[in-house]
C-alpha cells in the first residue's frame, strides 16, 4: 500500500491530472534521491505540533543552499496561509 506524507498529499492534490499521474508515477517508481523539500515538511510537522516561530525560522534555514531555504520559507508561507494553522486546521 502506498502511503503519503500530509505535505505530498497537499502538494497533489494542488496538481493539474496530469501533474497528479505523473508525480504519483514518480512515487511508485522510489527511485530516491535528494530530498529538496526535507526542511520545509520538517518545519510543518513543528509548526502543527505547536512549536514556537523562532524554533520553525531555525528548521527553514538549517539547508545550506540559498535557493532550497528560499523556496523552502516560501512554499511554508504558502501552505501556512493557505491551510491555517493549528488553530483553524
């Protein structure tokens, strides 16, 4: 059975259908690899188990690469403004 994290269902189900066959094509096939988006399902996974901002702003900025913190921060805002927060989830 194929499971999916909350951040990759809601990465889906925000795709066209031909968006949503490939990528769940890509999940079946596991070829691994590097996990770009690893700091912003971690600073998810903190800020719905009620973690403070500093401590979420500490995750988003652990990546070395600019471009993956930058997009990491921004795709966070997106879904945080988009979906709520612990409170209206």
């Amino acid at each position: 059975m194929l499971t999916f994290s909350l951040n990759t269902f809601i990465k889906i189900c925000l795709l066209d259908t031909g968006g949503r066959i490939s990528e769940i094509q890509r999940k079946l096939d596991n070829s691994g690899g590097y996990d770009f988006y690893n700091s912003f399902q971690r600073a998810m996974r903190a800020s719905l188990n009620g973690m403070p901002e500093n401590h979420i702003d500490n995750i988003l900025n652990t990546p070395s690469k600019e471009v993956e913190r930058k997009h990491n921060s921004k795709a966070f805002r997106i879904v945080k403004g988009k979906f709520g927060n612990i409170r209206s989830i």
